[in-house]
C-alpha cells in the first residue's frame, strides 16, 4: 500500500480509503435502509486493513454504516490502526444544540472517544458556513479540539465552484472533501479547486471516484475497447483511480468496495499510485475516454440516493440508471432495466409517478434538474408498450409471492 503524508499534522495516509456509503448487502440501498451483510462487510473491513489500508470514511445518514464499523473495529481490537472519517448531518441541524446530539450519537455508534477526521456533511455554500458560525459552529470545534473528540477538522462539498473557493478561504481547514473524477475534472470544486486546496496546504479526500460505479460498470462498449487496446490488464476501475493517483494534490481516494474482487483489484492499483506516473499517451487515452462517456452519459446521477425516498413513489436513481443505459449501452437493455426495476418491484416506482413537489432537488448533491430529467425519461419510455406493460408485469410479481 502507498501512503501520503498529512503536512498539516504527519499522518500517514492509504491512498485508498474505504467509502462505507455501499457497505456490502443486497444492493446500492443498503447504506440507507441499513440491510448490511453483516458477514462479509466484517470481511472486507478485517482484510482491507490487513492490507494496509487506514482511513475509513463514513456519516451519519449512512443508516447502520457507522454501528457496523465500530462494532467490527472493537471486536477485532483494530481501533487504534486506522482514522476514521465521519459527518455531521448538516441536513438533519436546526440548532447550535444538534452539533453535540448528533456528535454524541456518532461516538456511540463508532464505539470511540474521538473523531480523526470530522466534516460537515454536504457544506455548499457560504450562506450555509455563515449560518453555523452565527450558531456557534468555530467555537464548538475548538472545544471538540481541546478535549482531543476531534483531531481534524473539515468539509465535504457539492456545490459551485466559487462557493467552493470562498470556503477555503473562509475557515482554516484541517481537510477538504470534492468529488472528483476524469468526467467530472471541471465540475464542481474540479481541478482547479482541488490545485487551490493544495497550495495552501489542505489535504484533499476524493468522492465518487468512478460516479457510483459508472467509469467502471456502466462505460460504453466503445470506451471498454479503448481501455483494453491502451493496456488488456488494467480494469476500467483501475485507468479511474490511476488517473487520480496521478495528481500530487490528491491524498486519499475513497472507494465504496462491496466485494472482495474490488478491493483486491483497488489495492493492486493502490500499490503504483505515484504522483506523475501516466504517461502522455496514458492520459490521451483518458481524455478519448472521457469524451465517449460524455456523448453518451445523459444524466449525472451518481446513484447517492440522497433524494430518496420520494413522497411519489419513484424509484430516482434507478431511472436514471436505466436511462443512461439506453444511451450508454442499448435501447433494449435499458428499456428492460427499467421495466424490470419500476414495475416489478413491490410497488411501483416509474418516472411518470414525480408529483414535480421538488422535494428531491433540494437534497440532490449534483443539483440536477430531476424533475425535468424524469420527464424525458418518462416521454422516452412510458409509451403504449409500457401502459400494458403496467398492467400485466405487476401480475407475475404477484404470481411469483403467492
């Protein structure tokens, strides 16, 4: 495993961090519905860390995410091995009194009397910061700090760019967190943020590194051929995280492993990652890549599920999912990813069920237009095929429980 070093305080950083949100269980739901197999997440928690890896990044709104960790770090004594990353719910504060509730909730679960690496969860913009200062949030840190429950101190953004760099500026953070990966190198905080956060000295964790799994599951078959032509034995995956090892101002790469596959395939990766280690005809081949994948990538879903659950019944992501892979992949295959996810679930979950309350733009970390984009996917595949499609699919999964 490579490390980079902290030059705020020295600690020693695995380039590959352990992202909790998609802990292991029966699909990309489970970080918020808490359904956990328990079993191989204590698997691949146990054997990331004997492979050198040391910073586990989690939150509170992971439902059961943070209890499961602490409960397999007590039980194997692995405490003291590793930094722990969590997030104060700032979505769920009304007051100065929610940052100790929840705080105090979050030792409970980690089973731990101090926070390595503590951020505000989903900070956007400069009138959310000025809104905690005036609650008291600089001082309630400098307590933390003192009483050593918080060694390090940051945020983790989505949102513009200006407000990402109004925010550096704005407190002297310990870290930062962006999402950042090469669809994404000029969206949000992007590059040139990520650079800025670096000259002044402040370690920079990476989200979303493969867009929920697309740059590595979901590229197109024109993609897929490019990458196998530049190397037949690196995986998409690894081209993702390469490119990202590449560049000096990163210092962990969070990846949400879910199976021991991954995580092999990861820390292999993990073992090259120097800064400046891509060649010029390695990164053209990024760069042919990532222009495919932008022709055919209609929506910028991640798959965070942070709008869900929608008052409608609709299933966002899932969607969005199948929409991208009609463009992505075929139109057959996403017309059948998304009969078989919206009509063939317990309830009902298509496009044309949105209600257009907006409920789910407001926590949409990407700030997409979802209420337009589940129109176009609605015109796009709820035609007549579809009406009788609703009505005779639901039958078999009826069928099939009885």
């Amino acid at each position: 495993m490579k490390y980079r070093i902290n030059p705020r305080n020295g600690d020693r950083l695995s380039v590959l961090g352990f992202g909790c949100m998609r802990f292991a269980g029966d699909s990309i739901v489970t970080s918020f519905s808490g359904r956990f197999d328990a079993k191989k997440v204590e698997q691949l928690i146990v054997s990331a860390i004997e492979q050198g890896v040391n910073y586990f990044d989690t939150a509170y709104v992971y439902t059961g995410a943070e209890e499961i960790l602490g409960s397999v770090l007590q039980k194997h004594d692995l405490r003291d091995q590793i930094y722990i990353a969590t997030k104060m719910p700032l979505i769920m504060c009304r007051k100065a009194a929610d940052f100790n509730k929840f705080f105090d909730r979050q030792l409970e679960h980690l089973r731990t009397g101090h926070i390595d690496y503590y951020l505000l969860h989903m900070l956007t913009d400069m009138k959310t910061w000025n809104t905690l200062c005036d609650w008291g949030i600089r001082e309630w840190v400098d307590e933390k700090k003192k009483s050593g429950q918080i060694q390090n101190f940051g945020f983790s953004f989505h949102g513009a760019h200006d407000e990402f760099m109004a925010l550096l500026d704005a407190y002297d953070w310990d870290f930062c967190q962006i999402q950042y990966n090469y669809s994404d190198e000029n969206y949000q905080a992007g590059v040139t943020g990520l650079q800025a956060a670096a000259a002044k000295g402040i370690p920079v964790m990476i989200m979303e590194p493969l867009l929920g799994g697309k740059l590595a599951k979901s590229l197109p078959k024109a993609a897929e051929e490019c990458f196998k032509q530049a190397d037949p034995n690196l995986s998409p995956a690894a081209w993702g995280f390469r490119w990202l090892y590449n560049q000096p101002g990163v210092t962990v790469v969070l990846s949400g492993m879910n199976e021991p596959e991954q995580l092999e395939d990861n820390i292999k990766t993990a073992e090259l990652a120097n800064p400046g280690s891509m060649t010029e005809d390695e990164q053209a081949v990024i760069r042919k890549v990532r222009e495919i994948f932008k022709t055919s990538y209609k929506v910028h879903c991640t798959g965070c599920r942070y709008c869900m659950p929608c008052p409608a019944g609709v299933d966002i992501p899932a969607c969005f999912t199948a929409y991208n892979t009609r463009y992505s992949i075929s139109k057959s295959q996403g017309m059948i990813q998304y009969y078989m996810g919206n009509l063939m679930s317990d309830a009902p979950s298509y496009a044309g069920l949105c209600k257009k309350c907006g409920k789910c733009e407001t926590h949409c970390p990407q700030n997409l237009p979802i209420r337009e984009d589940l129109k176009a996917v609605a015109k796009t595949y709820e035609g007549p095929l579809f009406q009788v499609a609703k009505l005779i699919l639901p039958l078999f999964v009826r069928k099939k429980k009885a």
